[in-house]
C-alpha cells in the first residue's frame, strides 16, 4: 500500500468534530471525538469511536452512558482544549462553561444541541473501541453551522 495515498485519501473523508460528555459517580470528563455517526434510524443508535488509552472509555464502560454535543462553527479553540489528554489537563471540562444532561453527563454551553446515549455494545477496533449506543434522549438548542474537521485543519495521520 502506499502510505501517502492511504493519508491522502483518509483525510479527504469528511468529518464533523463532537464533544462526548462522560461520567462514572464524581469522575466527570469530556473529550473532542470525530468517529462518531449515526449508524441506525429505529431504534436510534449511533456509533462513537474511543481511545483505548484514554481515561474517557473506562468512565464509558462503568456507567454506559455519555453524551455527544454538535459544536458550532467558530469552536476550534474548545475543540482544542478537550481534544488534550486528562493526563496532562485532568480539569478541562471545568475549564469551559457547561451544564449537565438529565442523565448527568456534561455539554458545553455553546452546543447546537446533544444527545444523551445508553450503551448497547461494543466493538474492538485496533487502538480504539468502537461503542454502539442508543439515542435515550435529545435536546437541540441554537441554530448555526456545525464545526467540522476541515475548519479546524486538525488531522489524523491515516
């Protein structure tokens, strides 16, 4: 395979920039995730790609929720900023303005809207864990264009 085709390629596919919001008990964290789509209309289920390493999919897995937040255009710098690992800034969700779901995880304050998710399964899928949830409950709250990858030029190597 060659190796530039297979960046090129990859990172011409389009992808929106979300904010998964988690918590187990008082642990309470958010990260920036773009392998998240909508993977079934009846029931609602969407399916959100997770780091294996990181301190996200172990709040996942012990609660079974989370939510997704769709990120207005003009959001790079709060992408940014939960994009960083919770090794290295373990209070980011308390550094940006945010509220909690009904079903107590958080969403920025400047969400579009969100989604509240109850785990159905989950998936190997090589440095990350594929998670099949269903949409238990949403809220849209502002009109606006979403962010999306290409507005922030963020990239993943492929």
């Amino acid at each position: 395979m060659d190796p530039e085709a297979k960046k090129r390629v990859l990172r011409a596919f389009t992808y929106g920039l979300y904010i998964v919001g988690c918590r187990n008990g008082d642990d309470v964290n958010a990260f920036t995730a773009n392998w998240c789509t909508q993977v079934s209309f009846d029931p609602p289920l969407i399916a959100l790609s997770v780091q294996k390493d990181g301190h996200s999919i172990d709040l996942i897995r012990a609660s079974g929720i989370f939510t997704v937040a769709v990120l207005p255009s003009g959001s790079r710098e709060l992408a940014g900023l939960l994009g960083k690992p919770w090794k290295r800034v373990p209070d980011k969700i308390h550094q940006v303005e945010h509220f909690y779901a009904d079903n107590g995880c958080p969403v920025p304050a400047n969400a579009l809207g969100y989604v509240e998710c109850q785990v159905q399964s989950e998936a190997d899928a090589g440095d990350s864990v594929v998670f099949i949830a269903e949409v238990v409950n949403a809220r849209w709250l502002r009109d606006g264009q979403p962010l999306t990858m290409a507005e922030t030029g963020f990239r993943h190597a492929g």
